[in-house]
C-alpha cells in the first residue's frame, strides 16, 4: 500500500486519528485507548500484514508519554510508525501488544523499566536492567539522583 | 512439551526424586556464556524443563548518558555496544547524524567505509562462528581464525589507532585516508584470508562430530523468529532474505553484487553456515569496493560538523574555532526524528534519534538486535539437554554489551 492508501484506511478505523508526513516514514497519532484494536488490526488485515514490529521505545514529553512503534510488513514492504500518547503522566498506563508481536515483551519491560509506562496484560511486566528496588525512573525527564552533575 | 513430559514419566532416574525439577544458575560469569548474563534454567535430570533470563548485570545506561553528551562524544559509546564489530555500530551513528544534518557524503567515504563495516563484520562471524566450535570441544579452528582476526584489528589499528574500542570515523567521513600500511595490510588479508578460511572450513565442515553436535539443535521457525523480531543472520538462517544491506540500501550498498545466504530450519547449523557463506560475501564485497575505489576527498565538507585537522587547527583561526565549538557541542543540528539502521554483525541495528536542536539528542534509542533475539532464547532451548543450550548461544551470539546496553 501506499502512504496515502494507508492513510485511508487508518482513517477508517479511527477516524479521529492524526498524521505526519514530513518524516521518512507516515507517521499516525492516536489515543493510547486505541492502541489495541488498531494494532490488531494491522497485524491480521489482508491488506496491511504489518507482521514485524521492527522498534517499541518511548519518549518522554513533559506534558504526556509517546509510545512509539515502528511496523514493517514483510510482504508489501511499507512501514508505519505508530504513536500513542498517554496523557496520565501519574500514572501512565496502555495496553500490552506482547501477544501480537512476541518480541514486544522485552521492548516494553524496558520501557516500563527506564519510563514507568505500565503494560496493561503483560505476561511478566518486571524490571529488566535495573535492581527491583530502585527509586524512580532513569529516562524520564524529571528524574534525578544525587550523584548526577547538573550540566 | 508433550515429549518432554513422557521422557519425564519414562525416565526411572528422574523417578527416584520424585519428579522433582532442580534449579541451576548459569551465570551471571560462566565460563559457556561468554558475557554477563544469567540463565536460571529448571532442570530435568539433564535436560531443560524451562529456563528464565536475567539481564542488567552491565547495563551502563547509555541511553541517559547520550542525553547529556554533544554528538561527536556519542561514537565512544557505541563501541562498547556489539564490542566484537565496534566500527559497524561507530559508522551507524554517524549515518544516523549525517541523515538528520542531510549531509551528503562523497563516493570514497561510502566506500571505505563498506570496506572497514565488512571487515568488522568477517572479524565479528569469525569470533562466533570459532566459538561454537569451541563450545563443542573443537579448540583447533579457533586459534586458525584467531590470527587472521588478529590481522583485522592491525587494519583497524592503522586507520584509526585502535583496535577492539575503535570510535573510527567522524561525522562526515574520516579523520584521514587509509594510509599506505593499511592498504598494503589490506591487500595481503584480502590474499591470505581465503586460504586460511578454507582450512578452518574444511576442518569442521566435513567434522562427523561437530556436525552431530548442531544439526536439529535449537531450530526455530521462520514464522517465530518473525514474530520474536530477529533479524540477521540468526533470521536468514530460519529462511527469510531480509537483509538492510538490500532492503535498504545504505553506504551505496546497491553498487555491489552480493548474494543473501538464507538457511532453512533455523538451527544451529544454518546459523553456522550462513556466517561462513556471509563471511565469503563480505569478502567478495570489500573485493569490489577495492576494485572500483572513486578517487574524491575523504570527508565531506561540512566545517560545522567535521572536526578539522589537528595541523589545521594550531595554525589557522577558523580550524580552531570550529574544533572549539565541535568539541563543546556548540554547532546547531536540526530538529527532527529519524530512525536510521544499518545491518550490524547480529542483526539490524537501529538508531532512533530525537533531536530538540539542541546540544544533546532530546531522545536515542538504540534497537539492539541481541538484546531482542535473546528472549527466543527460553523457548529455542526448552526440553533440549544442556550442552546443546550452550551450544545454541554461542551460535546465537549472544553479545553482553549489546544486550544491556
């Protein structure tokens, strides 16, 4: 498919969802609520076959939390990245898409590790780099630790 | 799961306790590792009943420390990512800076730096690949490659002056052209290697042993492996050509003709033979990059980025200023994203850049392809005996720095 095919077809399924196109790829805003049925509807539809989650990370943006997934389909070669923003910075939560994408459950036990971003469903959502006792969470842009020299 | 429990019920050694499983810790430092990392395995008497992985035990947060650091002082980083293929992980950075600056790069830079990325990555296949064997108890073929991966780290070190922690290159090209003791080292590894290779090839290739020893071990699926996110050759090996080196042509990657070595069954063996075949590709690419090196400047020209000559500096003010401003993260780069992979020794390596504009990236994310293959790990090994866990690693190659990151 085309971006602008894409495009369509994303509007389709959730019609409130935003675009950029100035970027490499084409990239699509939603709403973390609609996190799950849109991803699974790019993994199973004929059309879109995006069966390769190629990158999950997260970014931090003061004021909310952006999950970032990029998509690759092997078939038709197109690529998406998805981004879903989590407006509850207290206590940010989204749905896992461990059991879509296998290889998800370690992208999203690290970013639950160094953002905090709970993984709603997640089969083991644990520290992965860091003690389980640690205070915090290192990538987040607020955070700081007394050993840290201000810049 | 099914056969595992029947050899359970039907094994009267395990009877005798009861069923009962117990625990072994392999790692965080063991010997079969080779890196930090543990392996709680739950074991069957010998064979594997499910195992869990630990990681972090060198996790040195290079994701925070790039937050705070100018971009030329992020290469030094990267090296200590996939250590075994350090200028591979460099020249990936400074692409990744290139594409978000919109730098354009001469010929001779692309050139020279497939030569110095295949180099690294025959040098990275050879370490694995004399790894399994030595996993399997053959200790002769990795003193053979040993030494002409010895010879790698020469060239490296006469380009850049290091060798294993290379942080060779700039952004823009190189600090200096391949000098005439690099070339003539290049030229005679370019002679020798083949025959040497041969040797280490027909010493395990035709090996009854070694072979028995990783045929049918650790197989996984094309569909799986998929859907675990490999990538590399561990991916090729479960017969999917997916290649960013074709996929997406970095580095003018498309003047050359090489083919993609693709396995079936995505065992041990596959993996073994698609390094060796990559490992013959690699050669006949830096072959082609020799044969048809443009002539061209090194680096290209962009004073606000590339770090002047140190000559130049001493002895003109414009040089001085710009290495001032370099070197305290002082020049402007754009704002924007960009993701940027290039095809590393394990797999594709992805760099997910955010810049704000300002002196640091507001964001980096590096997709590390170890750290992503390796939770195939638990379930590539389970009911399998424990030696052929070990074996399935090595050949995996699992890389500690590039797992923790």
């Amino acid at each position: 498919m085309t971006n602008e095919e894409l495009k369509t077809h994303l509007l389709s399924l959730i019609p409130q969802a935003t675009f950029v196109e100035t970027g490499e790829f084409l990239e699509i805003f939603i709403h973390s609520e609609n996190i799950l049925p849109l991803m699974k509807n790019l993994k199973d539809d004929e059309k879109t076959q995006f069966d390769y989650l190629f990158c999950l990370t997260c970014i931090d943006r003061i004021s909310s939390f952006e999950v970032v997934y990029h998509l690759l389909s092997k078939n038709y070669k197109h690529i998406l990245v998805v981004k879903s923003t989590i407006s509850n910075i207290e206590n940010p939560q989204t749905e896992t898409v461990s059991h879509i994408w296998k290889t998800a459950e370690f992208h999203e036990r690290e970013v639950y590790d160094l953002f905090g971003v709970k993984f709603i469903n997640h089969p083991d959502l644990r520290r992965i780099f860091l003690e389980d006792d640690w205070k915090g969470f290192p990538l987040r842009k607020n955070y700081s630790d007394p050993n840290m020299i201000e810049l | 799961m099914d056969n595992l429990q029947k050899n359970i019920t039907e094994n009267k050694a395990v009877d005798n306790f009861d069923n009962k499983l117990s625990t072994l810790n392999l790692g965080p430092t063991h010997p079969a590792t080779h890196g930090i990392f543990q392996n709680v395995l739950k074991m069957d008497g010998e064979r594997i009943h499910s195992s869990e992985q630990t990681l972090g035990y060198i996790h040195r947060a290079f994701e925070k420390i790039a937050e705070r650091r100018p971009y030329n002082q992020i290469r030094p980083l990267t090296d200590r990512l996939n250590y075994c293929s350090s200028p591979i992980n460099n020249i990936g950075w400074d692409m990744t800076v290139e594409k978000l600056i919109g730098i354009e790069i001469p010929k001779r830079v692309d050139y020279l730096r497939v030569i110095i990325m295949e180099l690294a990555r025959i040098a990275d296949h050879l370490i694995c690949n004399s790894v399994i064997a030595v996993d399997t108890g053959a200790l002769t073929g990795f003193t053979y490659v040993f030494q002409e991966r010895e010879r790698i780290y020469e060239i490296f070190e006469e380009i850049c002056g290091a060798r294993l922690t290379t942080n060779i290159g700039r952004i823009g090209g190189f600090e200096r052209d391949f000098n005439e003791t690099a070339n003539k080292k290049l030229k005679l590894f370019l002679k020798e290697f083949p025959k040497r290779f041969k040797d280490f090839e027909t010493l395990l290739c035709r090996n009854r042993i070694f072979m028995d020893r990783i045929i049918n071990v650790g197989p996984i699926s094309a569909e799986r492996a998929l859907n675990y996110g490999f990538t590399g050759p561990n991916l090729r090996a479960a017969g999917i050509d997916y290649d960013v080196r074709a996929m997406n042509p970095y580095s003018s990657y498309q003047d050359f003709e090489f083919k993609i070595p693709v396995g079936e069954n995505g065992d041990t063996f596959d993996r073994f033979m698609v390094r060796q075949e990559e490992i013959k590709q690699s050669l006949s690419i830096i072959n082609q990059a020799m044969d048809m090196m443009p002539e061209g400047p090194y680096h290209a020209d962009v004073p606000e980025f590339y770090l002047p000559p140190k000559t130049d500096v001493y002895t003109k003010m414009e040089a001085l200023i710009y290495h001032f401003k370099i070197i305290m993260g002082e020049t402007k780069v754009p704002e924007g994203e960009v993701y940027f992979s290039v095809e590393g020794a394990n797999g594709e390596l992805g760099y997910y850049l955010i810049s704000d504009g300002g002196r640091s990236p507001y964001r980096l994310h590096f997709r590390r392809p170890c750290f992503i293959y390796y939770q195939a790990f638990s379930e590539m090994i389970k009911g399998a005996l424990l030696s052929d866990a070990i074996v399935t690693m090595s050949s995996m190659n699992v890389i500690a720095g590039e797992l923790d990151a």
